[in-house]
C-alpha cells in the first residue's frame, strides 16, 4: 500500500492525465476507467467555474465557451496547490500573456491582473482605521508623519486600459461608444470600510506617492516622490480618499530619504 503522500500525489496525477491512481476500483472491471473520466471531468468543470469566478470580466470577454477550454489549459499548467481555491489563479494573467491564440488581445492579462488584486483586497486581513484626531496630527507634521495603508491596498499600474475595460464589462455598465484599450491606466484597489472592494482611477503622480508611503517615507517625501513623476501633483485628493474609505490605519513618523 503507497504512503499517504504517494498515493495523493499519484491521485492529482491522474486527475491531469488519462491513467488512473493506484486503488480504484469499480465492481465492473471494465467500467473503473470509465467512471473516473467521469470523477476527472467533474473535477475539471469545478475548478473552470472556480476560476470563472475570480475573472468574471475574463470569461465575458472571451465568451464562456472559449474560457472554458482556456481553464482546463490553465488546469494542466498551473493545478491548485492548496484547498482554498482563492489563492489560485495568481499566474493566469502571466498565462493569459503567454497564450498564443490570444496574442491579439494583449490588454486580457492587465485586465486580469485587477480582477487578481480585488480578490486579494477582498481577502486581506481587517485593520482599524486610524481617527480624525490622528489625520490632523499628521496634516501638521508632514516632513515627519508617514501613513500607514490598510493591508488591502493595491497598486496596478497597467499598460493597457485595464480599468476602463473592466468598468465597461460590469452587469449594469452601458458600455462606451468607443473605447481605446491601448490607453495606459493607474488604478487603486482597496476594501473599504464597509468590507467593499473598490476599484479607482490613479493621476500621474499617484502610484508614486502610494508607493514611497509602503516604503515608509514621510507624506513630505511622498508628495516629492510623486511631484518628480507630475509636476504639479497634490496627494490632497488621494490622501482624503484614503481617509474617507477607512484605508489608513496609522500616521507612524516616517524616514526620510538620505
């Protein structure tokens, strides 16, 4: 009898190929290879609907024929290595890059790409946030006040119009009359304080100053950082936006580049 790692390594194995694991049996001889393909494809059909689930906006893209056998593709290359299923589909907009028949569509893996980051924002650990009190502490000390962001805060930074791609193909969106998809877009990705995931346009300057403020510099420094990529640039905006969703969580003393 295999090991308990044996036999579960030789049973995903199978699951992925046309042999079957070690003790499967059926009362029927003749039918054990039959009912497995059967246990193999309803295995298959749950993880494309898993997968469907996280990029929703993929599959209307593609069609849902179309991302159906896309996902078995994926399957094979990248099977799920933990039970959560939520922590799976991380390198399928690298898979969607690398997919030659979608090589006419190279904005799908930005799109992606947001639909990856707002499941993890959804998932990301709670936090308090941090009250009117300490804002007005921090707006008084800006060349020594850093802010602290919720650990559901990300940054894409996409080549294509990933944002308004996404947008558009939401169930009650009415689609715009035309749309250039080669536009580059920022975009903040947050859940907010009502445990609702919100998706944001970025300026210029923005993911510059979000950016320096992970790395723990002062909102001083911060707004420099993103003054060198918009001149201009007032983090004013995106700090109040931020506040307003609950998406800080502290105003700690922050460095200052040497």
């Amino acid at each position: 009898m295999p090991a308990h790692a044996e036999l579960t390594a030789a049973f995903r194995s199978a699951l992925a190929s046309d042999a079957l694991p070690p003790g499967v049996t059926a009362r029927d001889p003749t039918e054990t290879v039959r009912r497995f393909a059967v246990y193999r494809n309803n295995v298959a059909h749950s993880l494309a609907r898993a997968l469907a689930a996280r990029f929703p906006v993929i599959e209307r893209l593609l069609g849902a024929q179309f991302f159906a056998a896309l996902a078995r593709e994926f399957l094979t290359a990248h099977p799920p290595v933990s039970p959560m299923l939520f922590r799976w589909g991380e390198a399928f907009p690298g898979f969607l890059h690398s997919f030659p028949p979608l090589a006419d569509y190279p904005y799908l893996p930005d799109v992606a790409r947001l639909e990856w980051l707002r499941g993890e924002a959804y998932h990301a650990p709670d936090a308090s946030a941090a009250g009117p009190a300490q804002l007005a502490q921090a707006a008084q000390e800006p060349a020594a006040r850093g802010a602290r962001l919720h650990p559901s805060v990300r940054i894409l930074q996409a080549d294509y119009a990933a944002l308004t791609i996404w947008q558009a193909n939401q169930p009650e969106a009415v689609p715009p009359a035309e749309l250039d998809a080669g536009i580059p877009e920022s975009v903040l990705i947050l859940r907010d304080a009502a445990d609702q995931v919100r998706v944001l346009p970025l300026r210029t300057g923005d993911p510059a100053f979000l950016q320096a403020l992970m790395h723990g510099a002062t909102l001083l420094a911060a707004a420099e950082a993103a003054l060198r990529h918009q001149p201009g640039h007032d983090p004013g905006p995106l700090l109040l936006t931020l506040a307003q969703a609950g998406a800080i969580t502290a105003f700690p003393y922050g460095k200052t580049p040497q």
